[in-house]
C-alpha cells in the first residue's frame, strides 16, 4: 500500500501560497508592464475582474483537486490492518516474501544459476 497520510492541512495551505504570490505579482507586473504570461491573465484585454475570476476559478479548481487527493490519501489507511498501520491486510505481492524458498525460472542465490 504504502505510506499514507502524507499530506496534513497545513502543507496543502502552504502548497497554495506560492501560486498566490505569483499572481498577485503577475497582476502587479501587468499593471506596469502591461504584459501578461496567459490570456486568462490578461487584465489589459479581459478587463482586472474578468481576469480575477478566471484566476480564482484556476485556484479553486486546484483546490477541489487537492480536497480529493488528500481524502482519498486519509481514506486509504482504513486499508490496512488494525494493529499496524504499514502492513497490508493481503499480501498482494507473494514475490517479496522472505520465507519463500526459490521456485521454477528463479534465479537461486548460492549457486547463481536458475532453479529447477
């Protein structure tokens, strides 16, 4: 399964600060330069609310993305077994079992050659 719950509340906020400092800083540099990176951006041509609303739904649609992985990444846990949080109630993988003695095609490790 893996490691889960990788993503706490608070690294998803700080996940968004850098995306909204650079488009405060695009539209203060807009403002300016009249120069946008993205027609979306551009409050010369779209008009700054136009262009503000086109940034918020950008950021709100990351924001519904995010909601979703990091549900489902507290959701899948439950996955797993009670007692220990890192083993998988099934194995799913039987070739990462260490008990295994080498069977047919494998490669046997005292004598390097294939086992038969």
């Amino acid at each position: 399964m893996g490691p889960h719950r990788r993503f706490p509340w608070k690294v998803v906020a700080l996940a968004f600060v850098w995306p909204l400092a650079w488009l405060t800083c695009t539209f203060l540099h807009g403002a300016v330069t009249n120069w946008y990176p993205h027609f979306i951006l551009n409050a010369g041509h779209l008009g700054l609310n136009a262009a503000a609303l086109d940034a918020l739904a950008v950021i709100a649609y990351a924001l519904v993305i995010t909601v979703i992985v990091v549900a489902i990444d507290l959701w899948l846990p439950s996955l797993t077994a009670p007692d220990d949080t890192h083993r998988p109630l099934m194995n799913t993988r039987p070739e990462l079992n260490s008990s295994r003695t080498p069977g047919a095609g494998q490669i046997s490790r005292t004598s390097g050659s294939r086992a038969r």
